[in-house]
C-alpha cells in the first residue's frame, strides 16, 4: 500500500471516493505494464491527486499523476491545458488517459518552496512563467472565467453555510459581489488560455527555469492568475500591504488592476474555506482572516 497524505485522503472522502486509494497499487501495476515504466517512490504535495516517480523504459525520469477518480473532469482539463502549452511554462505530456486519470509527465526539479527565495523574486518567477502558457485558445472545450466565477459563488456559498458561517456576512458579500463582476466582464475575445492555481508549491524547477504543474486550465481573463498569487502568502500580504501587491503584479505584466484585485478577493475566500473544510491549517485560517480585513479596507 502507497503512502498517502492525509489531505489528499480527507479530499478523496470529500468527492466520493474513499475507496480509490486502496485501488491504487492495482492502478499503477496496470499502468507500468502498459506505459513501460518502472514505478518509484510517491511523491508529497499533491491535494486531489497520487504522484510517482516513475523511470520510463529508455531511463528518461519522469512522474505518474494519478487524480481522485471524482477529478477526471479536471483531469481532462490538465490534459488540454498540457497539449495547448506544449512544453511552454508547464511539464511536457509523454502519455495520458482521461478514464482513469492518469497523465504520464516529465519530471522536474524541486518546488520554488523549498528554495527560500524572496517573496518579491517568487512574484516575478511566477508571473513570468505563468505569461509564457497565455496563448489564444479558441474552441478548445475548456471552462471560461464566466464559468469559474460561477462555480466559486456556489462553492463559496454552499461552503462558508456547512462550516458554520467561519466569517461575517459582509465578507462573503464581497468576495460574491467580486466573482459577480468577473462574470459580466468575461470577453472571449481577451480569454486566454490560464494556468488557474499559480503559486509556489506548484512552481518547480526545470530546464527553463522554472515549470508550473497541475494547471486547472481555464480560458480566462490573465489577470485570474493574477489573482492566486495575490491570495497566497495572506500574513506577507497584510504585511506588505494587498494594494501594493496588486500594483507590483500589474506592474511586472500590464495587465488591469481592478480584476486582478476582484480575482484575488474571491480567490482568498473560497480557497481559506476549502483549506479549513479539508483542515488544511493554519493556511485555512490565514486566509480566512486576510480576507475579512481586505474586505474592511
């Protein structure tokens, strides 16, 4: 039996499929067979989904992404996000099956996390890195940022009512009052193609520099990127001032101030909700306490 962490377990008992992981070594023998590699050692990090190192049969190093058969939408959304970007900001796709939600991937190095490297230069990796897979992507069958901002009211709202109410109503308000506006202001025309979870732990080191992993995939306003790195790192944040941040993130790419700062208000709240359902702490209540202060600014 693979080891697997307690978040991704409370994650797959949250989508239906608790007994998903004790499937898992059949899977992954069924995969080695049939893909030609040699399975490694599981890697840590992931919250919807199984990682391996795996060795291809030519030696190449590479990893097997297996997701929470609840995810396979999401898988199919990462698959296009892979094709779409060919390489560019993002691991290069070697295999993939959208039925089991599996994607075989080249590996890459250590998470930006683990190398210390200061908040400001993290913001300029990550918007650089994140500006390389921007790219027209018309008819590609991937959710608009119409559709995102949709799913976050009712996630936001469904959520914040089954924990309890964890911040005041007028908190919430916002962040819906935000996710509303991003709706009406969804131009297909401007959408591109977005990596949808840019932050650090998902930023590995690669030939390029750096790689982003896992994307959510959306056509969307850039600027939502934008918006995941302005909900990480809530103490700095506050710290640092969240104006100041936004500026410093139109600054680095040009893109608007306004949706960037909306995206990232809807962004903090929904995402300190699913950390506190999944008790992922003390990142849940970080988040959840920067978001009731930038909602009083």
């Amino acid at each position: 039996m693979f080891q697997v962490s307690d978040v991704v377990r409370n994650k797959a008992v949250m989508m239906g499929a608790p007994g998903w992981i004790e499937q898992l070594p059949d899977l992954v023998a069924t995969l080695a067979d049939e893909w030609e590699f040699t399975p490694g050692h599981p890697l840590e990090g992931g919250t919807e989904s199984f990682v391996l190192e795996v060795s291809l049969a030519n030696r190449i190093p590479a990893v097997l992404k297996l997701l929470i058969p609840r995810g396979f939408v999401a898988a199919g959304n990462e698959i296009t996000v892979l094709e779409l970007a060919n390489g560019e900001g993002c691991p290069r796709l070697f295999r993939h099956d959208k039925t089991r939600g599996a994607l075989l991937m080249e590996r890459l190095g250590r998470p930006m996390f683990d190398l210390s490297i200061p908040l400001l230069q993290r913001h300029e990796i990550l918007c650089s890195t994140a500006a390389r897979m921007w790219r027209p992507a018309p008819d590609c069958g991937l959710p608009t940022g119409a559709d995102k901002g949709r799913w976050l009211i009712d996630f936001i709202t469904a959520t914040w009512e089954a924990l309890d109410r964890p911040l005041p109503e007028q908190t919430i308000d916002h962040a819906l009052a935000c996710a509303d506006r991003r709706i009406r202001a969804h131009d297909d025309e401007r959408a591109r193609l977005v990596h949808g979870d840019v932050h650090q732990w998902n930023a590995l080191e690669s030939n390029d520099g750096f790689s982003l992993v896992d994307p959510d995939g959306l056509l969307a306003e850039p600027e939502y990127d934008l918006g995941i790195i302005m909900r990480e790192d809530p103490l700095e944040l506050l710290e640092e001032g969240p104006w100041n941040r936004a500026q410093r993130l139109v600054s680095l790419t040009g893109l608007d101030l306004t949706a960037t700062w909306e995206w990232g208000v809807v962004e903090r709240v929904s995402t300190g909700l699913l950390c506190t359902h999944v008790e992922l702490q003390p990142v849940g209540r970080d988040m959840l306490a920067a978001a009731q202060i930038v909602a009083e600014l």
